[in-house]
C-alpha cells in the first residue's frame, strides 16, 4: 500500500495551481484509490475514467464466466476465512499483494478445506508483453514460481 495521505497532501498543493490527472492501475472502483479521493474531494469534481479492470481481463484470457464468481481481494487485507470457504464447483477471483501471493493464497485455500487438485489460474502481468498466465492445481502453484500482484482464479471440484 502506498502513502494514501501523502498523495491526497500533493493533489490538493497541485490543485491549486491546475487541472490533475490520477492513474491507477486495475479497476480504479474495486480496492483502488478511489475511496481515499472521494474522501477528500466531492465527487462532483472529479471524473472517474476505468479501463480494463484485472479481474476482467483475466476472466476473459481464461474463456470463463463471472457472473458466478466470488471476487476478493488480498491487497493490502485478509478476507475472512468465511469468504474463502470451499464449495464445489466454487470459483473464486482473487487480487493477491506481496504477504498473499499465488503460493501462500494456494496454502491458505487448502488448509481451508479446497482440494489440492482444485485448478488454479495464475494471471500476472495482463496485457504486457510479458504476460503469463499459469494453469495449475492449489498443490503444485506451492513450488511454482511465486507471483505478487496478479489475479488468482480457482475453481473447486
């Protein structure tokens, strides 16, 4: 997480002189700096501009529905282990951060109760040139590469 306050301290000094523009990465209204400029700023005074939000681009790369999906997000949090419970045929849309990455998010799931064949996609770094994406099962992502700021998408049995 960054330095929300000092951010919020530099757009208002810049305001004052001009017009700004703010860039965020992901969906800017899903766990993303919108909440911390609204607070500051009515919103009336500002346009919100979305791209592509990660957990919709790596829904689509994937072929798979959401409309079912759970979505959660381990930036910067912890969702509850309620939210994280196992159910078939379950499927899950994760944000993940450095502390919940794709192995220690797998490692969770499973002592949660989630099968260790539970398939798994590891979506890092959509839309660059160097995007992977690693089909996989809850066990094997323990001793894949690690990814951190990616989309994790599990699918129960």
């Amino acid at each position: 997480m960054g330095d929300i306050p000092a951010v919020m301290t530099a757009l208002h000094e810049h305001l004052k002189k001009h017009d700004v523009v703010v860039m965020v990465s992901g969906d800017p209204g899903y766990y993303s700096l919108l909440d911390a400029i609204r607070r500051e700023f009515p919103p009336e005074s500002f346009s919100v501009i979305p791209g592509i939000s990660a957990v919709q681009f790596a829904f689509a790369r994937l072929a798979l529905p959401w409309h079912d999906a759970d979505l959660l997000s381990f930036h910067g949090r912890r969702p509850d282990d309620e939210e994280l419970t196992y159910r078939p045929r379950r499927i899950l849309g994760m944000l993940t951060d450095t502390k919940y990455n794709s192995q220690t998010i797998s490692e969770l799931l499973m002592r949660l109760g989630w099968p260790p064949d539970s398939i798994v996609a590891v979506c890092a770094r959509l839309s660059y040139a160097d995007e992977k994406i690693l089909r996989t099962t809850l066990q094997k992502a323990l001793t894949e590469e690690k990814e951190t700021h990616c989309v994790m998408v599990v699918t129960g049995l």
